[in-house]
C-alpha cells in the first residue's frame, strides 16, 4: 500500500512541475 501511496505522490509532484512549468512558459511569452 505504501508503494501506491508513494507513486500517487509522484505523479501529483509530476502534475504540479507541469503546471508550473506550463505557467512560466506562457509568462515568458511576449
């Protein structure tokens, strides 16, 4: 169970550098 736990936490740390990185990209545009 511990393992599910850890990988759902991944993904949601995944998920959110995405969205991070997508925001900056559009910022970053002209």
């Amino acid at each position: 169970m511990k393992q599910h736990n850890d990988f759902a936490l991944l993904l949601s740390t995944v998920e959110n550098l995405s969205a991070m990185g997508a925001a900056e990209l559009i910022e970053s545009l002209p």
